[in-house]
C-alpha cells in the first residue's frame, strides 16, 4: 500500500509555478533576471523562486524539484558552455565589424 501524497499533489510550488520556473531555467540565464548568479545552481535557483514567488524552499528540496524536471548538473553545464559560445561569436562579430567600420584592417585595400 502507497504511502504520502498522490504524486503531483501538496508539494511547495504550484503546478503554474513550476512550468514557470523551468520556463525561465531554459530559456534565460541567471544575471538577466537580475540574479547575483552566472549558471543554474540550486542556490540560483532557489533565489528565483524566493524573489519570485516569495516562498523560501531549501536547498535540497531544489534540488529534488530539478532532478523531477529532468535538470542535471551536466545539462545545466552543456547549456552554460552553449550560451558562453553565443556570447563569443556575437562578440566577435560585433569586433569584427567595428574593427572595419574604422578601417583598422591590417593594412589591406578594401576593395
């Protein structure tokens, strides 16, 4: 015989709240929501709920939420290392671009 709630039923986080949350963990990063955090950790993640929702969960209870939803810490890296690689071709191209809109191009005739 099963023991404790029904799955889905009298966690923390409402089942709106937590669509949003993995919403906001896949698609934007912690410092443009204004979060004192560059990655995903569950300290980040614990903050938006706290700042968002205005409910304080801990530590390890995050971390249960993001193994539920599929958040591993080598998926929260992979997606680091994929957003750092955007930020560096943007700004090499964005270098690269002002670089000749100053004519600063080693010399060579554009032509």
């Amino acid at each position: 015989k099963r023991r404790g709630r029904f799955k889905g039923q009298g966690g923390i986080l409402s089942a709106q709240q937590c669509n949003e949350i993995q919403k906001l963990i896949r698609d934007r990063c912690p410092d443009q929501l204004k979060l004192p955090f560059v990655l995903w950790t569950c300290g980040a993640v614990m903050e938006l709920i706290k700042t968002r929702f205005h409910i304080n969960i801990g530590i390890s209870t995050v971390a249960l939420y993001l193994k539920r939803w599929g958040f591993t810490p080598q998926k929260l890296a992979k997606r680091a290392a994929e957003a750092l690689t955007k930020i560096l071709i943007n700004f090499n191209i964005l270098y690269h671009a002002q670089r000749n809109q100053h004519g600063q191009h080693g010399g060579a005739a554009i032509g």
